[in-house]
C-alpha cells in the first residue's frame, strides 16, 4: 500500500541519478497545515492514496491527511502509547460525526471531486465512518520507495536512525503489532509503515499506522506470545552481554536481529552490518527500559482517554473498539519487558549512558 503520509507529488519527484548523495526532491516540499486549526472550506485540491488515506492541500503549500480506518479506537490508543514512549509519529486528531467540523470536512474534500468520479467514490466509501482521523502531513519518503543505494544512505550516515528503528520495535513487541516488522510471529511485515522525513537530507525515522492487537486471555495465543516475548527480549539482553563484554566477532550473526537483517535484506534488498544492528539493539534496549517505566497510571490514563473520546456512539462502534483493548494483556506484556530490563539493569545502564554513542563494541 501506498503510505498515506507522501504526497504522489514527492514520490514521483524524487529523481534518481548514479550518485545518491546527489539524489533530489525536484517537487517543492509541502508544509504541515495546523490540524487543530483547519481552513477546510480554503482547500485547494484532495488526492487519494492507495489506503484509505486522502492528501489534503491548501494554499501557501501546506497540506494535511484526512484518513478512514475500520481499527480506528485501536489505532487512536497505539497513537496515545506512542506518545507517552516518545515514538516518533505524525501528531493526529479525531473528528467524529456529532462534530459540526465533520460535515464541513466530508463536503469540502467532495466538492474538490465534483469532477472526478473516482475520487468521488473513493472519498463517499473510504470515509463513510463514525470517525476519522486528521493527521500532520510530514515531508518524507518511505522506505519502499528508495532504491538500495538511497536505503544504505539512510542507515549508513546517521546511525540514529538505526535506534530509532529499535525503539520502534520496543513499542511493537509491547503491543502485539505485527505489521512492520516481523520479531514474533512469521508474517511478512511491512515496511511502508516507515516513513524518514525529507527536507533537504534525510530526518528521523517515523512509525506510522501503528495499532495495538491485544489477545484475550481465553485464547490458546495468548500464553504462546507471551512465551515468545519473553524468549526474545531474554535473547536481546543476552546478545548485548555478548557484545559489551567482547565476546561476539564482528561478523557473527546476532541472533534476535535475525528478523531485522532478514527483513531488511527481503523487502529493501539491503544487507545490515552487525555494527548497524547493534545499533538498532541499542535503541530496542532503550524501547525496553521506556516501557518498563511506564506507571499504572499513565495505562490508564490513556485507555480512559480513548474510552470517554466520544461524546455520542450510537452505533456502539466505539464501544466495539474499546472491548478489543485488553490491559490485562498490555500489562503482562509490560510485566515481562520490565522484568528482564530489571534483570540486565547493568546492561541496560550501559546502553542509556552510551546511547548517542556511534561507536561499537564489535570487533
């Protein structure tokens, strides 16, 4: 699917030559429109991406993203954790149909299709929801649509990227989401659902379409993923006690970045070195002790924050999202990351003490 963050525009800009250090974006770089403060009636254009997304554009080069989603109550409370995590994702509303701004936004993006069927179609069936979101639209790239040479840039120059990626996947193992890259279970991942910011050179790495899939204890998954979180994060801090105290060649395969260099190497055609990978270990470890610092209180704040957003649900579609949020789940997810953080806090010290550090321990 196309990422709903990347204008065509910039995708189709973005001009490849033999050199990547010389790679441009010849389109001007749209700005971000103030998505509390939004001018809908001023749009000047809308264009459907291959999700559920929609570009919105408005004068002075600033645009934002309009998008459906049928998980929307579990996406809008990843969206939440993330934040209290520090993830870097795209800063996001919801609007919900009681909202006098619902209809305005739904009547403006359709008078921009008057005269294109397709887009009429696709804005009246994608968006024909309770509730949508509004999200910042940011400058960037995704990752499946830079070839091999720009893809070794991106993680060979700024190594911060590379812990960025690991802290990413903290957040994933803690809330069950599979659909990036795949650590637990044996799917394909997706790596449209990274973006790096473009404005000029190549910005941070940035999480988008995360969602929480919490499994209820009723099922027989429920112990098996636990099981299989408590096995890799053991196998993290395991490798990273190999690495610091030496014992681990600089070509010898580390084990739980298995699944990242197998990922990398099947969808991006890019082979990480295992100084790379150490890397995004790092920012994984440092994922690891975020969540275990998560208090009760914030969890909580934030399921009640997601649960008393709308001010009506008549259909019970919001109720419907809640019943899948299982913090029981959430906290025996937390409960097992927090302790082998505890168990390896020597390790982890190390980490945050050295963590904007380049340098590798690897030999």
């Amino acid at each position: 699917k196309q990422v709903p963050f990347v204008s065509k525009k910039l995708i189709e800009g973005y001009q490849r030559t033999k050199n990547t250090s010389q790679n441009i974006l010849s389109a001007e770089l749209l700005t971000t429109q103030d998505i509390y403060e939004v001018p809908w009636r001023n749009l000047i254009g809308v264009e459907h991406l291959d999700t559920s997304a929609f570009a919105v554009h408005f004068p002075h080069q600033q645009a934002l993203v309009v998008k459906g989603s049928q998980s929307i109550v579990q996406d809008y409370f990843s969206y939440l954790v993330s934040s209290v995590l520090q993830v870097k994702t795209p800063l996001t509303r919801l609007v919900q149909y009681t909202d006098p701004e619902f209809k305005l936004m739904l009547n403006s993006l359709r008078s921009k299709a008057y005269s294109d069927f397709f887009l009429d179609n696709k804005i009246s069936r994608e968006l024909d929801r309770p509730f949508l979101v509004v999200m910042e639209y940011i400058p960037s790239v995704s990752l499946r649509t830079l070839d091999r040479n720009q893809i070794s840039e991106v993680f060979s120059k700024d190594s911060e990227r590379l812990r960025q990626l690991g802290n990413t996947l903290a957040l994933d193992l803690f809330l069950n989401n599979s659909d990036r890259v795949p650590l637990i279970w044996n799917n394909e991942g997706n790596p449209n659902n990274f973006l790096v910011e473009f404005r000029e050179t190549f910005g941070n790495l940035v999480a988008i379409d995360s969602s929480c899939f919490c499994i209820s204890s009723s099922q027989m998954m429920y112990q098996d993923y636990l099981e299989r979180l408590f096995n890799y994060v053991k196998t993290t801090f395991e490798d990273l006690e190999e690495i610091i105290n030496g014992r681990t060649l600089g070509k010898v395969s580390i084990q739980s970045m298995d699944p990242v260099k197998e990922f990398f190497e099947k969808h991006l055609s890019v082979s990480l070195n295992n100084s790379q990978l150490f890397q995004v270990l790092k920012g994984m470890v440092k994922g690891f002790f975020e969540v275990s610092q998560v208090e009760e209180t914030q969890l909580l704040e934030v399921y009640e924050s997601t649960r008393q957003y709308p001010s009506e649900d008549k259909l019970g579609f919001w109720q419907a999202g809640m019943a899948s949020i299982n913090l029981g789940f959430l906290r025996d997810t937390k409960a097992i990351i927090e302790k082998l953080t505890d168990n390896h806090s020597e390790n982890t010290s190390w980490v945050l003490s050295t963590y904007e550090s380049d340098e590798s321990p690897l030999y």
